[in-house]
C-alpha cells in the first residue's frame, strides 16, 4: 500500500476513504455493507420454516454488520481478533472446566485438542512441565488393548483416539510421540474395521464416515498404516457422495459439511481422491457459503455455524490439491475457491465473544468446539498455498497455518509425520 | 457441547437423592476414583453426585458386575452424561447377560431421545435394541414424532433409513415424503429422503425419471430460488440418458424463466451446466455454446453470485480451455469448430 493511501485514510475519517484505501491493500473482493444488504433473503412470497428461520439469523447477523460499519469509522484496525481474551480462555479451561462440562466427561482428549490446536494457532506457547503433565494425562486415557479413550478408565474409541493423536502431536515432543502404543494402536484399528471397508466408533458402536477418517488419520500420522487394514474403504466412502455432491455419513444420507470433509480427507489419505465426483462436490461445496452471513451452513437450506468455516472451509486446500492435478491450468494461483475475506468478517464480527471464545452464530453462548473450528476456518481463509497470506483487519490477526487433512499445525504435522516415518510398521496378521 | 447446564441434575428434585456411598446396599463395593493423574488436565468440576455415581460404575466395570443393580446404577450414570459410550456399552453388556425384556429398554431410549435428540450413543443403542428385537413396529412413528418437532434431525433421519432398509418398510414413505415437502418445501433432508426412496424401490427408470422432473419443476416454478429443488432436479437428471440439456420440458421451464426476466442464480448456474453439456456433446456450434457459459459465468461471478467469484471464473476459465484445448488436437480434422 503506497504512502499516498495511508495519507488518506488519516486524513478522510469517513468509512468511504477506509473502504478504497482498503481495496488497494487487499484484493478486490472485500465486501461492501450496501452490496451485502443486497443478499437478504427474498422468500419469493412462499414463508416456510426453513425461510423464516433464516431470516431471523440474517437480522442479528445484518445488526453486527451494521455496528461494525460504524466501529471501523473510529478503528481503522477493526475487526480486531481478541487473541488475548481467546488465549485467556482457552489457557484457564486446559487446567479447569465448569460443571456444565460434565456432558463432555466422555470427550476429554477433544477437549485437549480443541484447546491446544486453538492455542497453536494463536501461537500461544505452553510451559515445558505443562506439555509433560497433558501428556501424561492423554497417556491415562490410552487403553491397554490399544487406542484412547474419552477418559480415563473409559473403553476405547475412534473419536477421542484421534483427538488424543491429534493433540499429542501439536505437544510435539518426544514425550508426546512415545506415549502412543503403536502396535496395540493398530490392533485398536482391526478390532474397529468391518469388511466392507467402513469403521465403527468403537466395538458395538456405530458406522459413519468419520469412523474410517479418524482411523486413516492416525494411521498415516503415526505410520502404521497398511493397505489390508483400509482395503474397499475408498469404495465405500465413495458410497456416501449423494446425488448433491457432498458425502453423507452413511449411504443414502443427506449431504452434509462435517461428513464431507471426512470423506475428501479420507480419500486425500487414501490418494483415492480420483474416485469421486469432483466437479459435483465441488458444486456442492461452493454453495455452502452463505450468500449473506459470509460463512458456511452444514447443509442445503440451513443455517450458518461458525464451525463449518473449518469443515467447509477447510476442504478447499485439498480442492485445490486434486484440481490443481487434474486441470492445472485454470485453477486460481492466488485464492482457493471461496471468498476467502467473506469468511473472515462472518468469524471475525459475528463469533468472537467478547470475554473470549468462539461461537456457533450471534447470541450463542461460547464453547471450545467453536472456538477451535472457527479460528481453524479463519486460518485457512487467511492463507493460500506456501502461506500467501490475504488478512481481513488487523495484521495481527494473522494465525498460524494449518495441515488441512489432520487440522493441525503445518510445522506439528510435519515434525510429527518425519519422526513416525522412521519407525517400523507393525504388521499385524488379520485373525 | 455448549457452556449450558444440560443433564437433568438441576431439574429434578434432588432432595430424595441418596449417594450410592451411603446405601446399605452397595456397602459391599468399593468405589474407584478417578486416575486422572497428579494433574488437573481439562478437568471437570463435577458435583458430588456425579463423582459418587461414577466412582460406583469404575467399581462396577472393574468386577465386571452384570446385575439388576449394575443395571439401575448405569441408568444413573447416564442421566447424567447420555454421551458416555462406556457406559451404554457395557449396560448393553448386563441386557444380555441378564437376559431383560427388551421393551420396556424401548421405551427407556425413546425417553433419553426425546432430551437429548442429537446425541448419537442414544440413537445407537435404540438400533440395537430393534436389531435384538427384530422388530421396527414402533420405529416409524418414533421417527416422525422426532422430526415434527425438528425436521431435519440427521439422526433421526438415519434411524428411519436404516429401519426402512433393513425391515423393507419402503410403502408409505413417498406420501410421508409429500407431506413434509408440503409442510416446508425447502426441507432439504425431505428432498434427499424422496432420492433415498425412489431410489431403493422403483429406482429411476424412465417413466419414473418423467414423473418426477414434472414435480420438481412445478416446485420450482412456485419457488425458483430453492436450492434443494435445483438440486434434487439435478440427481434426477442424472438418470436420464438425454442429460439436462436434452430434456424438453427441462429446457423449457428454464427458458420460460429466464426470457420472464428470473436472474436466480440457481437458474443462472443449471444454464451454465446446459451450456457445458451442449459442449461435451459437441452439439452443434461449440464456441456459441462457450460464449454463452462464459457470458453467464460473468453474470454470476460479478452481478448475481458474487460471493462465489472466484468459482464462477474458475468454470469460465475451465471451460474456455477445454474447449480450447480441444480444438487445438481437432485443428487437423474438423475445420468447422474453428468458427467461432
């Protein structure tokens, strides 16, 4: 930006001059608050409660954008991020949660994740003794016949054990890597895999697409993946894309963002992705983004949440992985393909709670779920290949980059993926 | 999973509670804290009753216990965290061992459903209760009880797929299809059951395919810019050889809307893909076809869609290349192409 537009902004206080001297510093695509008031839904005199409740989002939505069209008037900074308070919160809960937490008394390791995946982002550090003592912890929720538990003395499960691999692995020391029980680990995987190449959450649980995700995940990370544990998983997911595009959790599902992200991530893992309907699911993918609230809904006709900024969101680096092979020339160099400044002002003025934390959508209350899937969302949205960056707001809202297949630091996945990589595969035999 | 009160703790009137540490009893069992470890790492500010219950379920699960007490106390430790898999696994584990009548657990699920309708643990363990059972008489009605009061609930949804498949309970479900299209017409989960139904049973053959673009494109006419009836119209389509820009009164409708002056851009994008597929075929003039795409890309990238600019270049740039590029290997043979 040349000196002669920030003479301007200092000069002429008025949301005009913000407005230009801001589309010279990022792309054109910023957004308007006239153009956005434009995109209000229109129920084409045909009210049903799908249409209603919506627009009753889009007006508490449409009144944050509004006070913050006034705010950057006064704050040429805004939206500002509120690292502070996000770090504050997130900090307090790794030590302690309230009470209402009790209904995640079974999801402790993705409480860890959450938390530290979040704190990562932030590029917040931990205390040495305090990496020790949450890995000694996850280590109480491993289970001797392989995998973790959502607590400890808990039977095992695919969803915390991911969360626990996931966590152990932005810790990133030794410490960390060396709890994981590789072998039982594998075993954990056979006990959970079904012959027509789907997962169960756990023995006697139920079969959804983020079973064999979360099982490939770990699998790859820490190196124990064989090609007899997934055999006809690329084909059965490949069962769950509906006649939308998206995938489903099960086949004959309906569509929808947290599933379709498994299942592109999964394929990813597989180096299956071939095998889907790519120009479909990305059709479907695009139109996930709410014309007017700037984020992503889960499915077709629903509301936005901002935790979809992620699972949406966070499909299109591995979009533009896939398309870049098949049809290299017409894929962007500069964006993926969504509007990346959209998704950050949705985050940015309609999730942040005040005292710290994320949120689902205005008037929701904060929690750790949102807070993680948001600030992972506004990552990718911040950030194209090699880390281009593209930031709404202030500069220091800029957070760290993403693995977009695990959800976890780039530099953690990596480190993490090169000191597995030098261990032996276990092979165990199918009984 | 919000920072809400949500077990039904605060609700009840807790004066009648008795903590299992003082029941005569359970005096023959020792409870077993929880090894979280030296350190407090997330950890939850449980009341005194959780912990008492759950210090009780350790024990249990550690003796391997399967009694008609091991059975009330789980209920206990699942009133007040439905979501513990551990302790809905192993109650699965004391039904059998204990051999129990399996309706009334029926009629338990449905209750801790009814509190808690996007928990999966209780949707599971209904499944299993029917599987056991063999017996889905109570399954539909259950279902759409759920989806009255929130229709697109996913896992309900599933439930009912899953009992519909498994028990071939297909017969009535178009016309419970119809109904909530005419109760919400933008109810996308309604739209992808009516795929599901067809699907299984008919499947999408040619009178079929008919039938259902006449309805989708009345629904659309009504209202254009729902999403869940382009795309539902789009799923059909691909059953029909012709494609969608062989289809008569496909075109028409789209046509008829568009001269009317509709700019929807759901209309505006299936323009697009009748314009690629016109392409594909190689129907007629190719690069007036391309024009067309480009022009309605251009439309809807700057004008009518703006918030997915860069997919709508994405497709113009896609298409103008591989029309393009396969004019470049055909330069040889069909001159004709080059017209453009």
């Amino acid at each position: 930006m040349c000196t002669e537009l920030q003479g301007s902004r200092y000069q002429n206080n008025t949301f005009q001059a913000i407005r230009v001297s801001r589309s010279f510093s990022m792309a054109a695509n910023v957004r308007s608050f006239e153009a956005i008031k434009k995109e209000r839904f229109k129920d084409e005199n045909c009210p049903t409660p799908t249409s209603e409740e919506q627009m009753k989002v889009e007006e508490s939505v449409e009144q944050l954008f509004d006070l913050f069209s006034k705010i950057v008037e006064i704050d040429l900074d805004a939206p500002t991020l509120l690292r502070l308070h996000h770090a504050t919160f997130l900090k307090k809960s790794l030590t302690y949660l309230p009470n209402a937490y009790q209904c995640l008394d079974a999801s402790r390791p993705w409480l860890c994740y959450w938390i530290l995946h979040s704190l990562e982002l932030l590029d917040e550090t931990l205390a040495t003794e305090d990496i020790s003592k949450i890995v000694q912890f996850l280590g109480k929720c491993q289970c001797p016949e392989g995998g973790f538990a959502g607590g400890p003395g808990q039977f095992p499960h695919l969803a915390p054990t991911y969360a626990a691999v996931n966590a152990l692995c932005t810790l990133g020391t030794e410490e960390a890597y060396s709890i994981i029980d590789r072998e039982q680990l594998q075993k954990f995987l056979w006990s959970v895999r079904s012959p027509d190449g789907a997962f169960m959450m756990h023995p006697g649980g139920e079969v959804d697409i983020r079973g064999v995700y979360c099982a490939l995940a770990v699998a790859r990370l820490v190196n124990i993946y064989t090609d007899a544990l997934f055999d006809n998983s690329a084909s059965w997911i490949i069962s769950c894309q509906t006649y939308e595009g998206g995938f489903s959790g099960s086949p004959g599902m309906e569509a929808h963002g947290g599933y379709a992200f498994c299942g592109l991530a999964a394929l990813s893992l597989l180096g299956k992705e071939q095998l889907c309907d790519m120009k479909s699911f990305l059709r479907w993918i695009v139109n996930r983004q709410m014309r007017f609230e700037g984020g992503f809904q889960g499915r077709t006709n629903k509301l936005v949440d901002g935790c979809y900024s992620f699972w949406q969101g966070g499909a299109f680096p591995l979009l533009h992985r896939i398309l870049m092979q098949e049809d290299g020339n017409a894929v962007s160099m500069e964006r993926w393909l969504f509007h990346q400044e959209a998704l950050q002002e949705y985050v940015l003025i309609c999730c942040q709670n005040s005292s710290g934390g994320l949120v689902d959508k205005p008037t929701k209350p904060r929690d750790i779920y949102h807070t993680c899937y948001t600030l992972s969302g506004l990552s990718v949205a911040q950030h194209f290949v090699h880390g281009k960056a593209n930031i709404v707001g202030n500069r220091n809202n800029e957070l760290a980059l993403i693995h977009p297949v695990y959800n976890i630091g780039l530099e953690a996945a990596l480190n993490a993926l090169q000191y597995f990589q030098r261990l032996h595969i276990p092979q165990r035999q199918p009984s | 999973m919000a920072e809400a009160g949500s077990s039904s703790e605060e609700l009840c009137d807790e004066t009648n509670w008795v903590f299992y540490k003082y029941r005569v009893e359970w005096k023959d069992v020792t409870p077993v804290p929880q090894d979280d470890g030296p350190y407090p790492i997330v950890a939850i500010a449980y009341s005194e009753k959780f912990q008492d219950i759950y210090d009780y379920f350790r024990a249990v699960l550690k003796s391997c216990e399967k009694s008609e007490r091991a059975l009330q106390l789980t209920k206990d430790a699942l009133d007040l965290n439905p979501a513990n898999y551990t302790v809905w696994q192993y109650r699965r584990e004391i039904l059998k061992h204990l051999n129990k009548d399996l309706i009334p657990e029926l009629h338990y699920v449905k209750e801790v459903i009814e509190d808690n309708p996007k928990n999966y643990q209780v949707w599971h363990h209904r499944r299993v209760i029917v599987e056991w059972l063999q017996d889905p008489s109570y399954e539909l009605s259950f279902t759409k009880t759920v989806l009255s009061q929130d229709s697109k609930n996913y896992h309900a949804w599933q439930h009912r797929q899953w009992v519909i498949r498994t028990f071939k309970l297909f017969e009535n479900e178009l016309q419970y299809v119809d109904h909530l299209l005419e109760d919400d017409i933008r109810n996308n989960s309604a739209w992808n059951q009516r795929y599901f139904v067809i699907n299984n049973t008919t499947g999408f053959k040619p009178d079929v395919v008919e039938q259902e673009l006449a309805f989708t494109l009345e629904k659309i006419k009504k209202v254009t810019n729902n999403e869940s009836a382009w795309n539902y119209l789009r799923g059909v389509l691909l059953h029909h050889s012709g494609g969608l820009s062989q289809v008569q009164n496909v075109r028409k409708v789209c046509e008829e809307l568009y001269s009317s002056g509709n700019r929807s851009p759901l209309l505006l994008a299936f323009l697009v893909d009748i314009c690629e597929e016109n392409i594909e075929r190689a129907d007629g003039d190719k690069a007036d076809s391309l024009h067309q795409a480009v022009q309605l890309c251009d439309m809807l990238a700057n004008e009518y869609d703006t918030i997915r600019r860069e997919y709508w270049n994405y497709i113009a740039r896609s298409l103008t290349q591989r029309v393009n590029g396969s004019e470049e290997e055909a330069s040889g043979s069909t001159k004709t192409d080059l017209n453009c």
